[in-house]
C-alpha cells in the first residue's frame, strides 16, 4: 500500500492556504499565510514518511520535498 503525499493548496473559499492529501477531498488544515501551511505540512510529512507538494497560487507545483 502507498503512501498517499501531502500537498499546499490555495484555497479560494478562504484566500489563504490548506492542506490536503492526494485522492482526498477533506483538507487536512488551513492557514492564512502559505509559510505557515508550509510549515506544518513539513512536520506533517517528516512525521508520515511522505512527499510534499507545495503549489503556486495558480495551482502549478512549485516545490516537491520527500520525506520518504
């Protein structure tokens, strides 16, 4: 079984940032400030053994960190 990856988000609802995983609709968390999204999705995949996917706000993958 594969370890689903942990991604930055812009969320339009809020105009801030949200966590989500992949093939999941729930986000995970959600934050004003993308350095603050960033950093908890961090420690999130430090702790999981993921990869983290960090978006622009235009929705292209800006950076991708493992953690695996």
């Amino acid at each position: 079984m594969s370890k689903l990856s942990n991604h930055v988000v812009p969320s339009a609802e809020k105009n801030g940032w949200t966590i989500k995983k992949a093939g999941r609709t729930n986000t995970t968390s959600s934050f004003e400030r993308k350095k603050d999204a960033i950093k908890y999705a961090r420690e999130l995949s430090k702790s999981e053994k993921t990869e983290l996917y960090i978006h622009k706000r235009n929705g292209i993958v800006q950076t991708k960190y493992s953690y695996i």
